[in-house]
C-alpha cells in the first residue's frame, strides 16, 4: 500500500506509479492517493490492522509513506536504508520513513544491485512478553507510552546490531570531527576538495567524518565513540537541528565522552535562523498581504509564440554538420547548467544519465536550467534540451549522439519536438547566424555563449569541469 499527499513532498512520485498501474496491479500493489497527508496516514494506520478482521483478503501489508526517520543520501541508499528500514520495523513494531528532498529524489543515477542483505537479531534486548506489535483492543493509556518506550529501545538495540551510520576514516588520533547526513553528506567532499583537503590530508591534520543513517533516534553508541576525545564536532545537516539536539543531550548523561565542543545550528543565543527561500510552500496565501513580491493580473491569459516555422533549414543543416570530437572518459566528467528550474531540468538529466547507462556508464545527475527557445519553438521547456545539443556539439559531452537520441526516444515525452531542440542547439553551435536570421529582433537574440567564458544572456550557460 502506497499511500501520500499527490505532489507532496516529490512531485513525480505518484506519477510514476500512476504510469506503473499495470506492473503494480501484476505485483499486489495498491496506490491511493489522498488528499492530504492526514488521510494518507490514516489510510496507511488502517492497513496495519488488517490481521484483525475476520474478512481480511491478505495476511498483511507493506506501507509507504513519507515522514523522516531514514535519510538516504543518493540513490543507491534508497535500496539499502529501504531494506534496513522495512527490517527495523518488523523487528521493533515502529513506522520507519525517509526524509526525502527533489535533490535525491528528481536525480538520475545508474546503481548496482546488491544482494540482499541478512539482518542481525539483536541479542541485548528482550521484549516484553505483551510484545511490540499492534493487538486489538488496544485503547488509549499508560500501556501505550510503555510500548513506544520500549518500541525505541528496539531501534536502538537494531541500530547497534546492524550498524547504518558510519565513520569514514576511522582515524583514532582524529582532534576534529564532522557530522553529516543525507544531502549534506554529498556537499561535504565537494566542499573539502575546494579547500583541498583528501582523506590523507584530512588525517593529517586530525579530521574525522560521521554520516548519521539513522537521525531519529540517533543510535547512542556509535556517535558517542565518535565525539570521543575530540576537541571540536561541527553538525552539518538541513534545517532542524535534530540530529545537533541529540548530542547534546547525549553530552549532558553520565556517560558523556568528556568536554567537546558541539558547533551546529545553534549556539549560546539559542537557534540561528535565517530566511530560507526555497521553502516556500508555494501555496501563495502570501498574495493577501504577507509578502510584497507578486503582483496580481486579473482576467488575462498567457500568451504563448507558435515559433518559427523552419524545418526545412533545420534538415538542411544538419546534414551538413560534422559530429564533434568527443572527449576522452578517463575518469569522472562532470556537466554544469545553471539557471532557473522548471523548464526540462528533469528531462535533460534523465536523458544524460539514460544515454550514458546505454553506454555502459555510471552517472549522477543534478541539474539547474534556463534557456532561449521560446522563439524557434514557442516553448522554453525545451531550453535545455537545445542546449545539449549545443554543448553535444561542442564536443563538452563524452556519449554519442546515437545513445543520447535514444535516451530521448525511452524518456517518452514530446519526443520529437525534443529531437527538434536537441538539433537547433547543434546548429547554435555552429552557425548562430542561420537561428539569428529566423529571428524577429527586438524581443529575444540569441547569444554567443562562446564569447564569453562565464554565463551568458538569455541562454544559462553550460561549463565542463576536467576529469
């Protein structure tokens, strides 16, 4: 049972699985959106008392829903933190979640499947002999505050037995200590590179890394023998400081590992906040008065451009331009493309990542996009597949044409009219002349994003970094 609000929080979730019907009906998979994620959870609650109705058609049921306990830092964690957390929750009787956001989730990325792994019975903890699991009737009481207690002493005793948080240097002269999680965990190397610190460099200087799996409840033992004799743990994680909570209160018990400085999101004057733009709710209450960025129009449309009618040049330019030399891939080759979302940024990292998985390739995709193409095409969605095209063209994109029009053709979506972008980028590329001449001045040009080595005009940019 698939259960959540439809758009919250992953915009593509229910429409994958709406396109999934026929596989999830073949596999005994139900999906029923809901309104809001009250009912979602209460439809989810209903299916975990089905062993109790005498007309029950199955014996039990898996659930699906969003809300944070697991927080999976790629894609490949989803299969591992998904087992793991289906294993902790027939172990201890909990609901275990994951703590998604669209920068994991609206990725792309081609993962090995490993074998399915075997999960350790905890032996330092003992049920109560009532057990952890629901039971009918089970009415509200001291009873259930007992069982919760003793449900998150399971976790705890899970977590230790089958270890999903990690130190990754191991380093035990380490005086500097980091605490990552999810997201925050991908930033972290990139971050350290630009100051030019590697694992070696980090040891050097007495720097040791912990990600957190599991942020809640944070299992004891572990980030306690990490804290240990540090002089300094700085917390790295997104907006609540929860896992940063929980130190602390870990410091404050008798067997705190000593005096350590624990630096996060908060600090003596109590919780730093800051106004974080992109977690508007976009529900625009803020229209009535609260914010004073939008502007209303009242009784207009928008208007949309029918583009320029010119295949024709189209054709006869591409059967006239060589393919590029492409870059040699001796090892990883990252792709930039900066600018506003919203207009194909999913689009153009599936394609990147299907082309280079036809190709036998491992990728990792995250993107940010804006683009030109609104007077070729009438549409700027298909922006950045034009500019593809231009930095295929260019030879910044080590996959072959061959493999990325076939990525196109699998995505399934406007295939060619994508097709048809992916081709007037290659022509930008080469002769911006013959797109400038189709267009009306005035409104838009489009710019030579050659002459300048940053960003430029109306296009975003596209920049290669080395292997």
């Amino acid at each position: 049972m698939v259960s959540g609000y439809r758009g919250s929080p992953l915009a593509a979730v229910d429409v994958a699985l709406l396109q999934a019907k026929t596989l999830l009906d073949a596999n005994c998979i139900d999906f029923v959106p809901a309104i809001n994620e009250d009912l979602a959870a209460t439809i989810i609650l209903g299916t975990q008392q089905v062993e109790t109705d005498d007309d029950r058609l199955v014996n039990g049921v898996f659930i699906s829903f969003f809300m944070p306990t697991l927080n999976p830092a790629n894609i490949a964690e989803y299969l591992e933190f998904g087992l793991w957390g289906y294993a902790l929750s027939r172990y201890s009787g909990c609901w275990v979640g994951f703590k998604t956001v669209p920068e994991t989730v609206e990725s792309a990325a081609s993962v090995e499947l490993p074998p399915l792994p075997d999960f350790v019975t905890p032996d330092d903890f003992t049920p109560p002999e009532t057990g952890l699991h629901y039971r009918w009737p089970d009415l509200p009481g001291p009873q259930l505050q007992t069982r919760i207690e003793h449900k998150l002493a399971a976790v705890q005793a899970f977590a230790r037995a089958n270890p999903i948080d990690r130190c990754l240097f191991n380093e035990p002269n380490a005086r500097f200590g980091i605490v990552t999680t999810g997201k925050r965990h991908l930033d972290l190397p990139e971050a350290l590179d630009l100051l030019g610190i590697d694992e070696t460099h980090a040891k050097d200087i007495g720097l040791d890394i912990y990600k957190v799996g599991l942020v809640w409840p944070l299992e004891r033992s572990g980030i306690l023998k990490f804290v240990h004799d540090k002089e300094e743990v700085l917390v790295a994680e997104e907006k609540r400081g929860i896992i940063e909570s929980q130190i602390k209160e870990a410091m404050s018990e008798p067997d705190h590992p000593g005096d350590v400085l624990i630096t996060g999101k908060q600090d003596e004057l109590g919780r730093k906040r800051k106004i974080d733009q992109p977690s508007c709710n976009k529900d625009f209450s803020c229209v009535n008065g609260f914010c004073p960025s939008f502007a209303t129009i009242e009784g207009g449309q928008l208007r949309k451009s029918r583009g320029t009618d010119a295949d024709s040049v189209l054709t006869g330019k591409l059967t006239t331009i060589p393919e590029p030399v492409l870059p040699a891939l001796t090892g990883s080759y990252d792709l930039l493309v900066g600018g506003v979302g919203g207009t194909g940024v999913v689009t153009v990292g599936q394609l990147i990542t299907m082309a280079a998985h036809l190709e036998g390739l491992g990728t990792s995709v995250r993107l940010n996009a804006n683009g030109i193409a609104e007077k070729l095409m009438g549409d700027t969605v298909f922006s950045n597949v034009m500019m593809l095209g231009f930095a295929w063209q260019r030879g910044l994109l080590p996959l072959s044409q061959a493999s990325l029009i076939k990525a196109i053709e699998l995505n399934g979506v406007a295939i060619d009219r994508n097709k048809e972008a992916f081709g007037w980028g290659r022509v930008a590329a080469t002769d911006l002349k013959a797109i400038t001449d189709l267009l009306n001045t005035g409104e838009a040009r489009a710019e030579d994003v050659s002459s300048t080595p940053g960003c430029s005009g109306h296009s975003g940019c596209w920049r290669s970094f080395g292997c």
